[in-house]
C-alpha cells in the first residue's frame, strides 16, 4: 500500500513551536522520518527544536527547490510508492505557498497519493485577515518583478483589481520592502488602503492598515523585516 | 491603556481542537471573557469544547454576521476601548475569511487598536495548498452567483484566469455542491484541472485534482460535504 504525504507546518521565524503549531502536528511529524524540504539544514534544526531526541542521522531528506529538476521530482516519490509517509517542508509557514511544493504536490495526484494538510501558521493569510481589507475576495500575487518599470506597471494592475473588489497580497524580500514601500507611495491613488503587516507571530509584530494619505506622513522602517503587504 | 483584538480559529467541523489549534492559541483563547462571534449558539459550545469549566455566563457575547447594523458595530469595540482584550470568532475556521469579520476590523485599525492573528486551519488555504495547482498566484473568489446565467459568465472569467496563471479558488453552499461541479464540468474546458477537496480535516477528507475529462467519468458524491473547488 501507498503512503501519504502530509504537509507539515513550521514556524514563522524564531517563535515557539507550541504558539503556531497544533499539538497533534507537532505529534505526526515527530513519527514521520522522510522528508521533502526547501532546505535541509533548516529542516533539520526544526526537528530538533520540536524534538530534541529526533534521530535525523537515521532520516531520509531530498531538497526541494528551484533548482530541483523536473526528472528528480518523480524518484523523490519512491519511497510513498513502496509504503512509506513522507513530510513535505517549507522554509517558513505552510508549504506550497509562495515555494516550489506545488510540484511535487501535482507529481503525487497524477500518481493517486494521498495528499494530507496539516493546520499551521500562513503569513500571507493572518496578514489578510487581520488587515481589515476584503477577506471574501482576494488575490495573492506572490513577489512583484523587480525591475522598476515592469513593478510599476504591476502595481497599476492590482489597484485596478483592488478597485474591482479584490483585495491584494504580495510579498518582498526583505532588504527591497523600504523600496516596495516607496513604490507603492509613487504608483498608487492616495485613497488607497495599504496594510503593512511585518514579522508576523514573533515578539515584533505589528499590523497597521491606513489609507496611502496616512502613511506618507509616517514612514515605517521595513528594512530586514518579514513583511505581507495588502492593498486595496 | 486599549485591549486588543485577538483573531481565534475554531475546527473545520467535529475535528478535535488539538489536531488544528495551537496550544498557546487555545490558552489565550480560554482567558478571554469577550467576545464578538459569528454566531452565539457555536461560540458557546466550541468554548465548552476547549474548557469543560468555561465560565460561559460569566462571558460577554455579540454577533456579528450580516444582519449587523454598520452602527452597531463601533459600540462592539467598547470593551477594548476600555482595556479589555476581546476575542474575534468565525463559524469555521479562521475568522475574517468567507465571513463579515473584516468590517469589525477595519474598524479597528481606524481606532488604532491592537489587532492580533492566531494560528489555525483555513480550509481555503489547506486545499490550495494540497491541491498541486499554483500556491504562488491564486484567487479566493468566495461564492459564485447561484443564477445559472451569471454562474455560467463567472465560471468563464475564473476560467480565463486561471489560464494567466492565478488557480482559482471558489466555494458553495454544501446543498448545492453537486450543481456546481455540473456547471463546472458544463462550462470549463476539458482540459483544466479542478481540485476538489472535501471534509478537510475530518475523517472523511478527500482532496484530489483531476483534468475535467477524467473528472467526468468518475463523479464524485459531494453532497452535504464541505467542500472548497480550486480551478487551474
């Protein structure tokens, strides 16, 4: 018989384990010891911190990101196909969301594995929630393209769609969001909503949703922090 | 000195808390007293659920869904203008997502109080994310019209959509399920792949993505199931 694949949550930066992650969780990937992640050694270091006795020397890890080919993604599956469960991984919150998973994900449906989510801690879903914008309709774009010109032209997009109903999530690295920040402020109608909402669940939080008007009077200081922005 | 507004998940349904709820979440969640809910009847029994001793009559209460009056809802936030932290719940879930929760809190970013996400299950982002389609660029469009003809102009549009990219995410109401995977199957092309996940969580889920040719020869029974659809 198949395995399954679950899909396992982990923190958002540095928090507790006991603050974002359900005790049953915690309990299934404790059993599971195959492992699909974005990056082993992180992957490794969260198995040690919800666990400390977990034996990742006799563990079975393949990374997964975007320079996996396209060929490696079906052996990974090997061992689901001869019985074992695996546990797919992501550098930060839910994987296959903003990551490469969904690859190996659509790889398992076509070959009928069971595909199981596990509850954890989204980023881009507790910015939208708490942002006050629409939560009945919304779009999440992933990153915006880098290049000035091309960004400027993306963002003139989503006020539209914005404007439509549909609030809007993107996301930046963290060294460009003061740069982001700034681009917003110079594309869009200062009516505009803008939730800036940055290192989610750690001790630093802070979520503000105010009209672009209202933020150009205050200028926050992004740089280096893990930030969702929500427009609309 | 204000309170702040905690966003608490409850279960997808009879799943025990543990398996979807942190153990911090369910803490802060018993030591709250206040609280604005979708619906009273649930709040109350969920907060039973997670504290066999949950001083109940103790506790203030308030409903928010869509028969409250936009006046009302400032006076809701009276509580935490006073100091107390006050609790946000949906029916299902997270609160703020597919419910009217984000008219409460923009309110409060408006009052500058303290609005604080907790970590739970979302159904919508639980299928996505098991689903194999693009968790990189996607669209919550809630509930399509339930008129034949502007479902049908819908499905199109969602349609167009999910072939720029953006796997399309939808709901419906779990007694017209099966009506909507026929429109689906009447509207869509062959050759789109539709997930559709039901139960999620309970010990009935099932999540699996199919190309509607193959979908149509092996109809599913989704009647009376929660179920989340995601086109691409």
């Amino acid at each position: 018989m198949k395995g399954s694949i679950y899909l396992i949550p982990v923190t958002l930066g540095g928090t507790e384990a006991s603050a974002v992650i359900p005790d049953k969780v915690l309990e299934i990937t404790r059993g599971l010891r195959f492992f699909i992640v974005e990056e082993i050694r992180s992957a490794r270091r969260f198995l040690r911190l919800i666990d400390k006795q977990f034996p990742i020397d006799e563990s079975w890890f393949r990374e997964l990101n975007e320079h996996t080919k396209e060929e490696d993604i079906s052996g990974y599956l090997e061992p689901v196909m001869q019985g074992n469960n695996i546990g797919l991984m992501s550098e930060c919150g839910l994987p296959g969301i903003a990551d490469p998973g969904a690859r190996l994900i659509s790889t398992a449906h076509r070959k009928r594995i069971k595909v199981i989510p596990l509850s954890g801690p989204s980023s881009i879903l507790m910015a939208l929630i708490s942002s006050g914008l629409n939560g009945q309709q919304f779009t999440f774009n992933g990153y915006l393209p880098v290049k000035p010109e091309e960004r400027v032209i993306r963002l003139r997009e989503l006020e539209k769609r914005a404007r439509e109903g549909y609030a809007q999530v993107f996301m930046e690295t963290p060294y460009r969001n003061q740069k982001m920040f700034n681009d917003i402020l110079k594309t869009c109608n200062r009516d505009m909503h803008l939730c800036i909402a940055s290192d989610i669940t750690l001790p630093t939080e802070s979520i503000i949703t105010k009209k672009l008007s209202e933020w150009q009077s205050d200028l926050p200081d992004l740089n280096k922090r893990l930030v969702v922005f929500v427009l609309q």
